[in-house]
C-alpha cells in the first residue's frame, strides 16, 4: 500500500471519529457490486453482553434472550439504547434490520477478501490502519475481522471503507440472521369441558344422511360422509349447541349475513338470536360451543379422515378466540386456537394427526367442537366467528407400504394412493425408481442446517462424520459439535427425509435411503420457533461441505439481503465439488407466498418451491387446509417437490418438534414436517438417487435431467419445471451411461 492510500485511510478514520456515529447513520452495505440500503426494524436492537446478567429472563414483548450472550431487546426511545452503550456490560449493540421476514443485525465484526495479489504485510497494514484484528481466516481465504465499533451501524461504515480500498473483492459486515423456516401454523390449545349438557339448548338428533358418495375420478382419492352448508334454520339440525362454564347467555346460530356458500353459515350469534346480522360488538365473557359427534359417520376401517371447513373471524387479538377442538372423551378436548381478523379460509383437522391424541379416526367417541370465546373487554365491532360448508371425509382403501418401516404407508410424497386427502399419483414415483436400482449408495447429501441428531436409530448408519460452523466461529456451546441442541429438530427432520433406513421395522424411509448425510451445523434455534446464524458461519458451512466430499448440498433455510461471502461459497462450490464436476446445490424457495428469496434466487443453484398433496403449488388454499403458508415462486423458481405433512424423523425424547405428549403414537417422529423445507431434501433425495445411477455426471447434466423428467403441474411461474420425478430422472440416468 502506497502513503497516499495511507493517508486517505487516516483521514477516513479521522472523519468518522469527529461525525461520531454519523458515518454509521448511512444504513447500507455493499453485496455483488450494488449499494442495498436496509430498512430498520424499529424499536428493536441487537445487544451483546459481556456476560448475560443474572436478572435477565425472556418477555415476549421486551427482551429475547439468545445463546452466545445475546439479547434482541425492544425500545421505545433513544436514550434507553445510549444507556446500553454506556454499560460496562455491553460490548456491542446493532439497530436490527428486516428484509422481507428475516431480521438483520450487522455485529462488531465484518468479513473482507482481499485481492490474492495483495501480501500478507499490506493486509497488516490496511487492518492495523483501521484498528482490526483477525478473528479467523475463512475456508475461502477471506478474513472474518473484528473492528473497532460499539454499535453495528459504525461496523458497516468501516465495511463500505475496506470495499472502497483497491485492495479488496468485497467487504460487508457479518450479519447476525435470524430467520423463521417453518411455516408458522396456529396454537395448539386444549379445552375442558366439565359438563356440556348444561346450558344446551337442544337436543335433537342428528339427521344428516351419511355418504355423499366418492369424488370423481382423477380428483382427491376421499369419500365425502359428511357435509352441512347449513341450509335449514336451526344449527341444532346437525350439530349440539351449548354453552361452556360461567359464559354469558350467547349462543352459535345462523346467519345470512356472512356465508360462503347460500342460504346461511354458523355465526356465533349475538345474544344468542338467530339468523340475526351483527350489527354491533359482540357480548363479553361468550363461551359458546358447536358440537358434532363426528364418530357416527366414519366408517369403521377407515384409514384416513379429516374435517374441512371455511371460517371467517374477527376478533380481538390475543384476547378472543375461535377454535376448533377434537374429543374421544366429550369432555376433554385437543386442537387449534386462533385470534384475529381474515377473510375466507379454508382450515382442515387432519384426525390421523390430532395434537395430543394421535390418530382418532376410528375412535367410537369421537367429538368435533367449533368454539367462540371472549374475555370481559368490549370486542370488535360486527365481529365474531363464522363457519360454513362443513365438510367429513374419509379414505377407507387398504395402505400401501413401502418396507416394514410402520410409517411408509403415511409417505404420499413418495407414493400416493389418496392416503393423506391428496390426489392419486401426485408423488415423486420413488417406490418405481428404487425398482431400477437407484438407493443413493455412495452418494453424499450435505445438511447444511442447525444438525442432526447423531443416535437416532433411523439415521445412524447413514450418517458421516460432520462440521459445526457455529461454534468453529463464534465458540458457541452447540450441544457436541454437530448434534443439535433442544430447539434444533429442524436439520434432524430434512435428513430423515433425505435418507432415514429402509427395511429396519422403524418409522419412516428416505428417498436415497442409502445415501451419506453429512450433518453441517450453521446455525441453532433461538428458542422462540426462530433460527440464528450469521454470514460467516453459513460461508464456512457450505466451503467445508464441498470440500469434505458432499456430491449435493441440502439447504432448507433463506431469506434476507445478499452476501458475497456466501454467494461466492455457493459459487465455489458449483465450480469445485466433486473434484470438478460440480455440486449439486439445492435451496428452499421460501414461504410467503411470494417472490422465491434469496439465495434460492441465485442463478448457481437449484430453488424448490413445494408441492401439496393434490399436485398444485402449495398456497394458502390448497387441499391441505393449511391457510397459513404458500410456496414462494416467480421466473427464479427451477423445481416443486411434495412439501405439506411430510412424515420423518425428529429429535428423540421431548426435544423435537413433538415430544411423547403430543405425539403419544409416533414418538422420536413427526407426521407434518412443512414448507419448502420438506421439498427442498425431497428434490436432494432424488438427485442422490440420479447420481446414483451415474456418479460422473456433471452438476449441469443432473439439472438437465431433473427438470427434463418432470411432471408438468402448473405454469413455470408457478412451478418452475414441474414436480420432480424420480423414475423418469433415473431412467434418463441410466440411458446417459
């Protein structure tokens, strides 16, 4: 480095000394050669504390305690930030950001790649200059610094000076993500009901007739046993309509002034008078409930039910609820809970998966309930909850199992006969491609996620020994290298996907069932159904993976602005994995309903948006009565794969996403892991597969043959190529040899 370029650094410094925090007002950084500026998540700040003070506990509304002595705490006003800089407890703060749903937080540190020409001594220069030191030195040879800067904003005006420097590829500061990868569903909620006679207004019997006859042909493989729009006066026609304990004399009845479908839907009504328009608050302190006995009208021997339903609610959040709840008692009852306001939706209670009880579809006391509760502050004007097309069906053909494993019958995403309400053949035809000898043996699949659990007995022949990038960085106490602590069941789900055992007599079977998982560990679960990584760990992550022999890379994780440190990661490992012929990189599109985000967006990798049951995009209408979620797409969308109530592993014991209560038939496993999250290791599963086949293929042939084996389900915008097909795939593998 010349004087001049000193000079010009000194005088940087210098400025930024006397402007304070002036040049760490600008709130951008600079990815890929462009300028992003960011938008601040206002009133709330990132705080690393020296040591977490004994006092501190997590509030849902004030302050999120992270791992790593790290806080996410809300303020209201300037000089409660300015207080945390003064403390001696404090090393940093950082003005949290948000793109898209993810939140960014610059830290006090800040990765850099120098040019390969500039020598070890300027590199000296140009940190000492700045007052940095060298944290690490990445995989990639980039440097992970830490500067001097109290607040995160400061950090990234030192970044866009080490971009401006000849010197540099790029520069820009790690950023803390945190991200949410589930699609984030209702509350669980549980009800008791000590005597539901009490207060009931009717008890007339049910007179529906059973057995509306099958569906047509091609369409979902169900029986429709029941079905009410609610075309008479009176609720009580089909349905028990009480009161809970202690509520207020306001009752479900019928109304024409919100309904899906004509003459009338379930409103609960205002004071407890029927078919009357809501014309002001509903009352205080209802409790009102809507029973079915839906038991009468299951076939005995069925093998799959499920309760589909419209509802349209406005209520006040956090205070009042509308719920619709599950019974074999009549007076304990198990569901979802909900509070407000939407238009139209379309949920559904899949009764082989009722939280805390399991499968009850052939239970004889089986009970439906539809409740509207409130608490004693006036509500919302004309609001309330109302309930149309009430719909039962059933599937009663014999299951198909794919091995002994107990749980492969459930696996419509690699078979499906109608077993989960879905439609006859929207699978991934993988029970045809093992047929042609495709198993995944020999074939590296990298989890690049939060770990996976190293014991599970689905999973451990299969596993390879990993890397954790979380605690290589940041020493972080991660639970033993790469096995997940208790709030990181997340990678634990995608491997069993990918390649849980085949043939062992336990739980489920993965789609290149005799493939390596690599478990790589980027991030951990922040304890609030939240992700944590940074930018730094996910580069290293990804730069091991392709140099420790991944032949594909499994990313079910994205959001947030661009990185150069991991673009150029993905990019590394495109060009360089399997000795040259190149990585296959896979990323979930996301799941907003929205535009697919990065880095699935990348040009370098394949994005998989998911696919429901019925073989459309998976959006918030779609046959899995899933309203809460959609499959991310646009032109940058490349492949669909099954993504909606995917059977697989789950952490053993109470650590996972369902512990022994609230899956008391299928313990260490869960039935609906969701979002492009399971499509993103269901595609991975079945390039594994195609490598299988032929292992000296290159990463652009393996793309040709995935997206040329499609099953064409939609518009490209929509679905990209199509919804993977594993036989068609294979084939095409086979006929490259």
């Amino acid at each position: 480095m010349d004087q001049f370029k000193q000079l010009m650094i000194i005088i940087a410094l210098f400025a930024f000394a006397l402007s304070g925090t002036a040049l760490g007002e600008e709130l951008s950084y600079y990815s890929d050669g462009q300028k992003i500026q960011l938008e601040k998540d206002d009133g709330f700040v990132l705080v690393k504390y020296k040591k977490l003070p004994l006092t501190f506990k997590s509030n849902a509304e004030d302050r999120q305690i992270l791992k790593n002595n790290m806080t996410i705490e809300k303020f209201t006003q300037s000089s409660m930030r300015e207080s945390l800089d003064r403390s001696s407890d404090v090393l940093y703060t950082s003005q949290m950001f948000r793109v898209g749903d993810v939140r960014m937080a610059p830290t006090n540190e800040i990765i850099v790649k120098f040019n390969p020409t500039v020598t070890k001594e300027t590199i000296e220069t140009i940190n000492a200059s700045f007052g940095s030191t060298v944290k690490e030195i990445l995989l990639d040879g980039s440097y992970l610094l830490e500067v001097r800067a109290f607040r995160g904003e400061e950090a990234m005006a030192i970044a866009r000076s080490y971009y401006l420097l000849d010197e540099t590829i790029y520069a820009h500061p790690n950023f803390v993500r945190q991200m949410r990868l589930m699609p984030q569903g209702p509350e669980n909620d549980t009800e008791s009901l000590d005597d539901p006679l009490d207060g009931r207004r009717s008890q007339e019997s049910n007179n529906a007739s059973p057995g509306f006859g099958p569906l047509k042909a091609g369409d979902v493989q169900v029986t429709e046993v029941f079905k009410d729009k609610f075309s008479s006066l009176s609720v009580d026609d089909n349905w028990n309509v009480y009161l809970g304990a202690g509520a207020r004399d306001a009752y479900w009845g019928k109304t024409k002034y919100k309904r899906k479908s004509t003459p009338y839907s379930a409103f609960c009504a205002v004071d407890g008078t029927e078919g009357t328009r809501p014309s002001r608050t509903y009352p205080n302190d209802m409790n009102a409930w809507m029973v079915l006995d839906a038991a009468q009208y299951i076939p005995g021997g069925a093998n799959y039910a499920e309760v589909k339903f419209k509802s349209w609610v406005k209520s006040e959040s956090g205070y009042d609820y509308f719920k619709y709840l599950v019974s074999v008692d009549g007076t304990t009852f198990y569901g979802t809970q909900l509070t407000g306001k939407w238009k139209w939706r379309y949920p559904k209670i899949d009764l082989t998966d009722v939280y805390a009880l399991g499968n009850v579809v052939n239970n004889p006391n089986l009970t439906i309930a539809f409740v509207f509760q409130s608490d004693n502050i006036v509500g919302i004007n004309k609001g309330g909850a109302y309930v149309d097309d009430v719909i039962i069906n059933v599937f009663t053909d014999p299951l198909v199992a794919l091995s002994n494993d107990p749980y492969s019958s459930r696996q419509w995403a690699l078979n499906n006969i109608g077993q989960n309400g879905g439609k006859e053949n929207a699978d991934m035809d993988v029970p045809e491609a093992w047929a042609l000898g495709a198993d995944g043996t020999g074939i590296t699949v990298a989890v690049i996620d939060e770990g996976v659990d190293l014991t599970h007995p689905d999973l451990n022949d299969n596993l390879v020994a990993g890397f954790d990038a979380v605690a290589a960085l940041s020493g972080t106490d991660t639970a033993g290298g790469y096995q997940p602590g208790s709030d990181d069941a997340h990678g634990t789900g995608c491997a069993g996907i990918i390649a849980a055992e085949q043939g062992n007599s336990i739980g489920t079977t993965g789609v290149a069932y005799n493939a390596n998982i690599l478990p790589v560990r980027i991030a951990y679960g922040d304890g609030a159904g939240g992700w944590l990584t940074t930018d730094a760990a996910i580069a290293n992550g990804i730069n091991w993976a392709w140099q420790n022999g991944a032949d594909v890379l499994s990313n079910s994780w994205g959001g947030g602005g661009s990185s150069d440190a991991i673009t150029n990661s993905i990019k590394a490992a495109k060009v360089n994995g399997r000795g040259g012929l190149g990585c296959l990189i896979l990323f979930a599109s996301g799941n907003n309903n929205s535009k697919v985000s990065y880095p699935a967006k990348l040009r370098h990798v394949l994005a998989i948006g998911a696919s429901s049951p019925s073989d459309k995009r998976k959006s918030p209408k779609s046959c899995d009565g899933e309203f809460w979620w959609g499959s991310n797409y646009n032109k940058n969308l490349d492949l669909m794969a099954p993504g909606v109530k995917i059977p697989t592993t789950d952490i053993q014991g109470d650590l996972g996403y369902e512990d022994t209560t609230s899956a008391p038939t299928h313990p260490d496993y869960t039935m609906s892991f969701n979002g492009t999250s399971s499509a993103c290791p269901n595609a991975a599963g079945v390039a594994a597969l195609v490598l299988d086949i032929n292992p000296a293929l290159t990463r652009k042939q393996v793309i040709s043959i995935l997206k040329k084996s499609t099953d064409k389900i939609g518009t490209s915008s929509q679905t990209g190529s199509g919804r993977v097909n594993a036989r068609k795939a294979v084939e095409r593998a086979i006929n490259s040899l």
